[in-house]
C-alpha cells in the first residue's frame, strides 16, 4: 500500500511538471518535508503570513501591575502605633506599620497584579496616645475601597476615636 501511495505522488509529480513546462501553467509540487513551497522549480522562502486573532468583547485584556504607596505616621500626642493593612477580596495582608517616636515615618510599596482599580482594604491598629494621668492604649478598626492608580500615595489617618472608651477609626485617605 504504501508502494502505491509513494507511486501516485510521483505520478503527480511528473504530470505536473510536464503541464509547467509544456503548456505554461505554474506548477505548484509541495515539499512535505520542508516549511517551503516549489513553485515552477523555486523555492518560495518567505515566512508564512501570521493570521490576527479577532477581537473578543468578551475577552478581558491582561492587565498591567502597578505600584502605589501608603504611608503613615505619629500624630501630635501618639506615642507608638502599630497597624496591619490587609487589602482584596478576600482580604490578604500586604503590610504594617510600627511607629514610634524614633521611628515616626513609615511606607509600604504595594504592588497591584490587577492593575488600576479599586480596591477594598481592612486596617487593624493598636495606638498608644498620650493622656492626662500618662497614657491610653486604643484599638482602631477601619474599611473601605481605594481607588488604585499608578504611583497614587495614600496614608493612614485617625478619623474618631470616643474618650470615654478605647474604640477609633482608622482609615486611608
């Protein structure tokens, strides 16, 4: 069988060179070995033409990541503070902050695999503020969403915080 088939192709071959030659038609005999085409006994070595792929609304683009920046730093009256920033959905921690007075500055250099967006975040700190009869240790909790852009800066802030008990609010601005 495979005798045959071999013995086809070269038949093919043949008449096909014979009709290229004698009646001037282009004959066209594939290398199926070889990427390359014979035309009329040339190789054609050009690369083959790359198809584009359609356009898909249903198709997200990759997105590129980004970095931003949250800062923070002690208030007038804060003696130390320490606070967790947890960010996405489901929330993942990307940092913390230990501040104290020989340390008053910090930042975090959070780098978005998804690009710009929003983002929603969680803070968790521990303050330890200055009081009349020493000092007064407060647990602050705070949430909300960002919008996240390339190299946008936000900080952390102590938004309220009740006197008479040790709960505040914390949140990026």
């Amino acid at each position: 069988m495979k005798f045959w088939a071999s013995f086809i192709l070269a038949c093919l071959g043949l008449i096909t060179a014979f009709l290229a030659i004698f009646e001037g038609s282009v004959a066209a005999v594939f290398n199926f070995g070889s990427k390359y085409i014979e035309i009329a006994g040339q190789l054609d070595r050009r690369e083959p033409q790359r198809l584009s792929v359609p356009y898909d609304p249903g198709v997200q683009p990759v997105a590129t990541a980004i970095q931003f920046q949250i800062t923070n730093r002690l208030s007038d009256g804060q003696i130390s503070e320490r606070t967790l920033v947890s960010m996405g959905d489901p929330h993942q921690s990307v940092g913390e902050f230990t501040l104290t007075p020989s340390h008053p500055v910090g930042a975090l250099t959070i780098t978005a695999v998804s690009g710009p967006g929003n983002y929603r975040y969680t803070l968790q700190s521990e303050m330890v503020v200055a009081a009349a009869n020493g000092s007064r240790r407060l647990i602050c909790h705070g949430e909300g969403v960002i919008a996240v852009r390339a190299n946008a800066t936000f900080s952390v802030n102590l938004l309220s915080y009740d006197p008479s008990t040790t709960d505040c609010v914390v949140a990026l601005n």
